[in-house]
C-alpha cells in the first residue's frame, strides 16, 4: 500500500479484525492493522486516533500503522 498516509478516528470496530475509520478530511476507509502495529498495540477502541495508510488502488481500504497516545 503506497497510497498516502492520512490521520482518523476509529467510529466501530467490525468483524474480522477491521475497523471503520473516518479520516481528518471526512472520508471513511475500512482499515486492518499492520503486522507491526499489532505487536505495539494492546487494543484498539472506538474513539482512538489512529495514522493509517490508504490504498492507492481502493481508496475505501486501508492498514492501521500506529495508535496515537
């Protein structure tokens, strides 16, 4: 995934392990978190921010690369 890295907030967790983010700028991308992030972070709840990058080919798809404090 080499789209862009962009800046969210979770809005609900789904099933199999992906999440509904709405980025900074109002756009919505279901989002799965990165192998490296999964070993960093204990748990992601609705209301984190979260950097994600988006898909350059599917712009309503995306990984999770860090929770923000």
């Amino acid at each position: 995934m080499t789209g862009g890295a962009l800046e969210g907030v979770i809005e609900e967790k789904l099933p199999q392990g992906l999440y509904r983010v709405r980025t900074d700028d109002g756009q919505r991308v279901i989002a799965s978190v990165s192998t490296e992030a999964q070993r960093t972070t204990v748990r992601l709840l609705p209301g984190d921010r979260v950097k994600l990058e988006v898909s350059s080919l599917d712009p309503t798809r995306g990984r999770i690369t860090m929770r923000q404090g």
